[in-house]
C-alpha cells in the first residue's frame, strides 16, 4: 500500500490551502482555475498518531480576490473609470473560493499497510494542503481508488466510475454489493437521463456476476433479474442502428456449457409468436396463475370488491375467473356473504382485460371443457431460481398486462420461497408448496393446485432446485432474486398499497428471503413512503423538480443532503449512489453501454 | 462600555466644547492671500496616462502581529513584509515581474531582560534587511543628516532605541517599518535601473535631531535612499494623506488654478523656507518635507484624496528635480494607479500591502502554530492562556 507521501506525490502539484474547516464542511482558498461542482480533492494530514488523507467534495465555488476589495466595487471601477485595467500578477490574486463537504477520512494503518475509511469525525490540520484530483492524471485516480477501496468496493456490480467534477475516473471503479439486489433498489430519472442505460448495465453486471462465480468451488451466490422491457430494447440494445448488441450479444459469446448452464432455458420473454433466436420464448401465463391480491395489487378495488373476489378465489380456486367472466358463479356457493350485484357487475368489468382476446399473455383454464393449464410460469420461477437474467418484451402487452405479470411472478416467488424456509424435509417442502399456494385438499381448497402440481413436478426433477439430493437447501444457497418493477408509482403508490399489494409483504420481507424489488420511476414523490423506507439502495440520477429532488434526499438511506446542488447539474448517465451498505454517497458516471460493451473485450 | 454614553448631557457638553475648540482652530488658521497665490502658481498639471513602455514601478509594505503571543514578561512580536515589481504591459496594463522574492517573516522573542531584548531586536533587525545594523549604519547617510555630524559606528549601534518588551505600540513600529524597509531593500537591489520604488508612508526620520539616539529603521531608510541612488533607481515613499494644516488650501488652490470642480493630474513641491523662501506650513506646524527628503503633493483622481510623496533629496537635487523628470515620475505613478481594484492609487503598493497583511483567521492561526511550537519545545500551554479572555477582558 502507498504512504501518505506517495499519495501526495502521485496528486501532482498543490491545488490551495485549508482555510476554514468544520467536521462536515470545508472552505479551501485555491488559485484562479478551471473548476467545476463536485471536484474531488485530498487533504494530507499528520494530526493523530497515524498519517489521515480527507476526502473533500466542492458543493460551491466563488471567484475572490486576495484580500482586496469586494468583486462588487472592482466591476464597478471598470464599468465607470475610463482607461482602467486589471493588472496581471503572477498568480496569487485572483482566488477561487470553494465550499463543499468532508466525505471521511482515509487512516493509514502502519501495522497491516493498509488505509481504512472513516467518516468524518475527526478535523484536518490548520492550512492543510490541498490537492485536487485531477481526471486526466491516471495516478491521482490510482490514490483515490487506495483510499476509498472500502467504500468502492472490490466486489459485486460494477455500475459507473466515480465522477470527480464533470469527468469521470477511470481507474476507479464503482461496484453495488450483490447483496443490495436482495435488499430492494430504488432508480430515480427524469425521462432521458439514462435510466435504461443502467439497468443495461445493471443486467451485464449481473451476467458477468454469474458468468465470474460459476464454476466448482465457487460459493457466492449467484443473482437473477427479472426485467420488464417495455421498449424491448435489453435484448439487441442498439444493434440495429451499428451499436453494441444487447443480452442478446453477451450471450452469443457464451460457450455451449455456459449456456445450460447460465442461460437456458431462456433469457428473452415476449408477447410475439415469432421468436428471432433460441433461449427466447413466448411469454405465456395463466387465469389459474392469478389471485385477487395480484389485481388487487395493480387495480383500483374497493373492500367490497377484494372481499368478493377473494371468496369466489376461496370457492373455486384456480377456476375463479373463468367462473366469473363465464357468469358462472354456482348455485352451491358456500355460506357466506352475499354481494350486490353492482359489486360483482364491478369486478367483471376490471377483469375485463383478462378476457379471452383481450389479452396476449393470459391464457383460459378450464379443464372441464378441455383448456387445460397453459403456463410459463413455472419455467420462470425456476429459471429465477437457477440465478437468470429474464427480459421481458412487453410492447405487445397492455400496461394492466405488465404490470400484472410482474406481480404474479413477484408473489410466486415470495410464496415459494417461504414455503422452502418453513420445509425440513423434500416430502414436506412439497407439502408446502401446495399450502403456499393455497391448495388444501382437507378443506376441500383448490387454490392454485395446477402451478403447484407444476412446481413439484420440477422439484421432482430438479429444475426448481430446491433439493440436493435429500437435503432440502437453505435459502442462503440460492441465488438472490431482483425484480424490477418499472414505471412503479402505477403499482406502487399509496392507494395501491393500501389493500394488500403484494409488493407491501415483499418490499418489508422480501431480503429475508433474498428477493429484492427495484422501483424505476421518473418521480419519487408518487412512491409510497412505508416503500421508499425500505429501499436499502438509491440511485439517484437528474431529477425533474425541486419537489423530487427534496423527495429524493428525504428517503435517502445516507445522508446525501450536501448533495442537494449536484442533483441539480447531474448530466445524462451521472448518478449517486447511496446505499446503506456503505457509509458515504458517491457521485458516479455510468457508462454508455454502447462503449462499456466495446471495450469489455467480450 | 455602556452603549447609552451618547445620551449622557456631560458627555455631549463635552464633545460640543471640543468641537468649538476645533472649529475655532480652524477659522484663526493663516489664510494669507499672497500664501495662497504662491500656492496656485506652483500648482502644475500632468497628463493622464494610459500608455506606458519599459515602466518599472514596484511597492512595499510591512505588518505584523504585535505581539503574536504574551506570556510572563516575554513577548512574541511576528512581522511580515512584502515587495512587488511590475512591468508596464498593452494586454494587462501591468504585469507583474517574478523578481525571486520571498515575502519576509519574522518572529521576536523580547523578554524583560535589557540583554536579551537588544539583543534579539536587533538580530531580528539583521534577519530582515539581509544586512548586519553596522553594515546598515556604516552604509546609510543618515549620520551626515542628522545633527552633531558623524561618530563611530559602536556609539550609533548604543544609540539605538530598544523598547520595551511590553510596549507593544514603539516595537510595533519599528519592526513593522524596518521590515518593510527591508523588503523595499531587496526590491531596489533587484529592480532594473529606472525603476521606482514606492513604500507605504513618509521619509520622516523622528531621531533626526538628536544627538545619540536614533532608530535602526531611520539608517534603513537612508540606506534604502543610497543603494537606490547606486542602482539608479527612483525610492520615495507614498502617503495617503498630506497631513498638512487645513489652512493650507489645497483643494482650493487646485480649483482656482484649473478652473475645475474638483481637477485632478495635478501635483505640487512642497516648498520649504531654506530651499525656497517660504512655505505654507506655520513654523510650529509639522515638518514637511522631512529632513534629508524631498516633498510633493499630488492629485491622481477626483475620487482619491490628495497624496504626498516623499523623495531622496539627495536624488532629487542630483537626478529628479528636472521638469521632464518630474513628469515622468507622476505620469508613471498616474499609470500605475488604474488598476479596476484601487483605481487612483498606485497599484504596486496595494499589491504588496495586500500580500503582506494578516487576516484575522491567519492571525489565529498564526499564533496557534507559536504555541504549538513552543509546547513543542517544551515550554508549558498553560502558560499561554489569555488572561484577558480568561477574566471576560476580550
């Protein structure tokens, strides 16, 4: 590891000079230059027994002049005093001013050679020393990278280069814990700041993850995603028009192991019949596969509403919507309360977009008359649970549709996976499985018995792996599971919340059983708050308004107040990243796929 | 002291008593109609000056903390001067030339011992002109000057005042003065022939007229004055104000010579009674120009005050009392006195004052890093507490 002097040296010549300074902020009078909000700068200091190096943000600059007037009177001398000049000296008087904030400190433990990070609870010396970090100088980002490795960090996700200034550091890398997938992941942008370029990132991070820790004798833990692509833009990326190619690309360069092993049985969903390559399919799911709380959860539903549909789902199960539409409800209809028929009338219409051509991706059940149970989603659910990147092409569906899909695999997971920690034995996490789907056969309930019987059948056979052997696995052995939930005030607002959603039990337990939601929207304001506090990890890119901006360093979980200005002047693709796995936010440039993609080497 | 002393009859009584005094002073003042004629007559006009090539002009100025830290009888006085030099220049008006050097700082230990003291003064005296006080003495002309002639160079270095240590005002002084000496010093020594040199001030030697005593910066100056006249370089010190009785109508004068309101690019030589045959300073009035010193008046711009210039008279007879020189010299000092920053005063000298001088923050600093290096060395921080803060005083 670098000494403190080797550090200085590596930060080339003197930036200015500590002038005023608080355990949080900072003043530093500098010369005349060139400089930008977010500069980054190092303060070496020998104040305690071992040498510190501080880390230091500008949020504010001002011109000065060394001690002489006010800039007030001098513009005025030169607006009104005729044949006046400004005389050149050989540096020192015209001053830049620059405020920001003390991110830590960085302490060089002299036994185990190495610098650790703290916040900043300790002062730097009177009149430090003060450098800045240039961009251009691939040392200075070498001393960064030393210094701030823990908040770095050398593991999980690469998602950008930390910014210092407007530029980016090449040399130091930004990586999200793969934990934080499991721990829910709020991505905040106005429309155009770069939100699809991230997750694109995001997704190519996950498959090198996988790609890097498979393998025998490898334990980490694998990780999946599930995306909706609205745009349908994840699989070719911009391939079309000479850019880089998207998962669709990455994959190709598989090898045919890599493939079953990483990929199949598919990565790319889509409403469309006619599929361009293998591992893609026709995203499919059934009326057998949806509950009252999955529409509940994407629909306007008054008490009354739920109430009905949850008795008619109590009554006949996977068959409920059929029932329904088919204006069959029986006259063998248990005890219970009668509804009106305006309430029943109302939930028929909100079904209305389930009903047969209505609809792309659901599909009938009635085995009675021959439509039998027609359903990816079991494949999805064990694709999830084999560590996959799922895409999915959802232009050909209805918004209700999306939205809908993304909730039934969301809660199914959730179901199974609860179901997985309640099991001891393979016989009874088969048990298990039909009670978490609401199939109890003593009580005469079918619930969703055909997923169930499905899911079983691949535990049987080992495509839902949740058995090694005999040994029913731990959940800590599979992989962590994201779900991205885009466009998220349509499912995740407080109305919505209010009945039940079943992204209010999985954004509350949902790290526990290793499944993480990522809430895409465009605003923070329309999210619902008992959501936005369970978001471990935000990343923040150039928001629309004050109003979401103040939203944005309200639910922050670090403190990223000081950053209030810089959320301002974000460009396209520069984010921060605050996360409660790290103990400082950190500005980063996310880079363009486009690019990322050519120079990987892939 | 309590913020209702405005309100007190007694102390209104009084303020109005002095007034009188004050106004009565003023109406007795001479106001001679031939005085004041002398006064239009000598009064002459020079150009606004825009352009300037090959000008050399330079400033320098002192200052300090005095002291920086008090503890016991001892003092701790830190003194810092600056020296500037600048080029004319088309782009820039100025630019200012790297001449090599450093600002001077300085720091005095001055106990309650007699030895002590003297003796660290005037080391610190040698660490900032750069010279020892007999090569200062020896080189000066100042005992030709002053009364009772010349003597050896040990009664002269005897003759030097030391304070003492506590008497923060007369230390002050000296170092402050001495250390801008010595950076104007320095200066002169470096600055190409032609050049002017400006201090801050006046060319008042205040021991002049004593036989024994004197003050070390008082030789400086001198010395300052003689290496300039060697190098061929032009030394004055600027003041800012004239500090001439206000029966001397200056402004008046002006106005009356240029038909003006308030004219401006004016100067004047302050006559004196031996050089002369007159002047317009009342015999018990103060002594302008100084002894060994040549001295004008001068008026840049209608929104600075009107200024003095002290001269080298010994320059001044042998190579700045010509017209043309004369000129020279106020058209380079209007030259250098439109920068946008103290438009109507030579910027080289606000250059080297605003270098020089401490911020309230330095001085904190300042006197955290003496006593941390004073623990450092063993004394005890006890010692330094503030009595005064300590018992509400500051």
């Amino acid at each position: 590891m670098a000494t403190l002097g080797e550090l200085v040296q590596a930060l080339g010549p003197r930036f200015g000079v500590l002038a005023e300074s608080s355990t949080s902020q900072l003043t530093v009078v500098a010369r005349n230059g060139d400089v930008a909000i977010g500069d980054l700068f190092l303060l070496p200091c020998r104040r305690g027994p071992n040498p510190r190096m501080y880390v230091f943000r500008t949020t504010e600059y001002a011109n000065i002049l060394n001690r002489s007037m006010e800039m007030g009177d001098v513009a005025r001398n030169k607006l009104t005093m005729p044949d006046s000049y400004f005389a050149e000296d050989l540096a020192e008087e015209q001053l830049v001013e620059l405020r920001g904030m003390v991110l830590g400190y960085a302490e060089h433990d002299a036994i185990s050679d190495s610098w650790s990070f703290n916040r900043p609870r300790r002062l730097p010396q009177h009149l430090t020393d003060v450098y800045r970090v240039e961009p251009s100088r691939p040392e200075a980002g070498e001393a960064v990278r030393e210094l701030l490795r823990t908040q770095l960090g050398d593991r999980g996700l690469v998602i950008g280069h930390l910014l210092a200034g407007e530029r980016p550091l090449m040399s130091v890398p930004v990586r999200l814990p793969v934990q934080a997938l499991s721990h829910h992941i709020g991505v905040f942008g106005r429309t155009g700041c770069g939100k699809s370029n991230l997750i694109m990132v995001l997704l190519d991070g996950v498959l090198r993850h996988n790609r890097e820790t498979h393998g025998p004798g490898r334990s980490d833990r694998k990780a999946s995603i599930f995306a909706i692509d609205p745009h349908d833009e994840f699989r070719t990326w911009h391939a079309s028009a000479g850019g880089a190619d998207g998962i669709r690309g990455i994959v190709n360069s598989y090898s045919d192991q890599e493939l079953t092993d990483l990929v199949a049985p598919f990565y790319y969903l889509t409403g469309r019949d006619m599929l361009e390559g293998p591992l893609e399919a026709r995203v499919r799911i059934s009326r057998a596969d949806v509950t009252p709380d999955d529409l509940a959860s994407i629909l306007d539903f008054s008490e009354q509403q739920i109430a009905f549909s949850r008795q008619l789902f109590a009554e006949h199960g996977e068959r409920w919507i059929g029932r329904l539409l088919a204006g069959d409800l029986g006259n063998d209809r248990e005890a219970g309360p009668e509804y009106l028929p305006g309430t029943i009338a109302a939930v028929e219409r909100r079904l209305g977009f389930l009903t047969h051509g209505n609809t792309r991706l659901v599909s009938r059940f009635d085995p009675e008359i021959g439509l039998q149970y027609e359903s990816l989603l079991p494949d999805i659910l064990c694709a999830l649970e084999c560590g996959r990147v799922l895409v999915v092409d959802t232009t050909l569906l209805g918004e209700l549709e999306q939205f809908l899909l993304n909730t039934i695999v969301a809660r199914a997971l959730f179901a199974l996976r609860r179901a997985l920690r309640l099991a001891d034995t393979p016989q009874r996490l088969r048990d298990e499985i039909f009670v978490a789907f609401g199939t109890d056969d003593p009580n005469g309930r079918i619930g969703q018995r055909a997923l169930a019987e499905q899911l079983v059948a691949r535990l049987n056979d080992g495509r839902l792996p949740y058995l090694d052997d005999v040994r029913v696995k731990f959940l800590e052995e599979l992989p962590l599971v994201h779900i991205l939930v885009e466009e998220a005030p349509s499912v995740l607002n407080p109305a919505r919340m209010r009945f039940g959603s079943v992204f209010r039990d999985i954004s509350r337990q949902g790290r526990k059983f290793g499944i993480g939601l990522g809430v895409v929207s465009q605003q923070v304001t329309e999210i619902d708050a008992g959501v936005l506090t369970q978001l471990n990890t935000q990343l923040t890119m150039a928001l629309g308004n004050a109003d979401e901006r103040r939203e944005a360093v309200r639910s922050a979980s670090a403190d990223i107040g000081n950053f209030m200005q810089e959320l301002q002047v974000l460009d396209r693709g520069q984010l921060l990243l605050a996360t409660s796995l790290r103990d400082i936010a950190l500005p980063i440039q996310v880079p363009n796929f486009d690019f990322a993609e050519a120079n990987s080497g892939r | 002291m309590r913020f209702d002393l405005h309100l007190r009859q007694n102390v209104r009584q009084r303020l109005a008593d002095m007034s009188s005094q004050m106004a009565l002073w003023d109406a007795g003042a001479s106001h001679s109609t031939e005085l004041y004629s002398r006064l239009v007559d000598a009064i002459q006009p020079f150009s606004h000056t825009t352009v300037a090539s090959d000008l050399f002009v330079g400033g320098a100025d002192g200052t300090g903390d005095f002291p920086v830290v008090a503890y016991g009888d001892s003092f701790v006085y830190a003194t810092v001067a600056a020296a500037t030099l600048y080029e004319s220049d088309p782009v820039h008006g100025l630019r200012e030339v790297d001449t090599g050097l450093n600002p001077l700082v300085e720091f005095t230990w001055l106990s309650g011992s007699a030895q002590q003291r003297t003796a660290s003064l005037l080391d610190s005296f040698e660490r900032l002109a750069g010279h020892s006080v007999d090569e200062v003495i020896l080189g000066s002309d100042y005992p030709e000057i002053r009364s009772g002639g010349r003597v050896d160079v040990g009664t002269v270095r005897a003759g030097l005042i030391v304070p003492p240590a506590h008497d923060a005002g007369n230390v002050g002084v000296q170092l402050r003065t001495t250390a801008e000496l010595a950076a104007a010093l320095r200066l002169i020594e470096t600055a190409p022939p032609g050049a002017f040199v400006f201090t801050d001030g006046t060319m008042t030697l205040p021991f002049v007229h004593r036989n024994r005593q004197s003050l070390f910066f008082e030789h400086l100056r001198r010395y300052c004055c003689v290496r300039a006249r060697e190098r061929g370089v032009t030394f004055a010190a600027l003041s800012k104000s004239h500090g001439l009785p206000s029966g001397v109508r200056l402004d008046e004068a002006a106005r009356d010579k240029f038909g003006q309101s308030v004219p401006e690019h004016w100067f004047l030589r302050m006559p004196e009674a031996d050089r002369d045959g007159w002047s317009p300073v009342p015999p018990d009035g103060p002594r302008v120009p100084p002894v060994g010193a040549v001295t004008y008046l001068f008026r840049l711009h209608r929104t600075t005050p009107v200024m003095r210039l002290d001269l080298d008279a010994h320059h001044w007879e042998v190579a700045g009392k010509s017209p043309e020189t004369v000129r020279r010299l106020f058209e380079a000092l209007d030259y250098a006195g439109h920068d946008q920053r103290c438009f109507g005063y030579p910027y080289p000298i606000k250059a080297a004052h605003d270098r020089a001088s401490l911020s309230q923050p330095e001085r904190v600093a300042l006197k955290k890093l003496v006593v941390d290096a004073a623990i450092g060395a063993g004394l005890k921080r006890s010692l330094f507490r503030d009595a005064s803060q300590a018992t509400g005083h500051a």
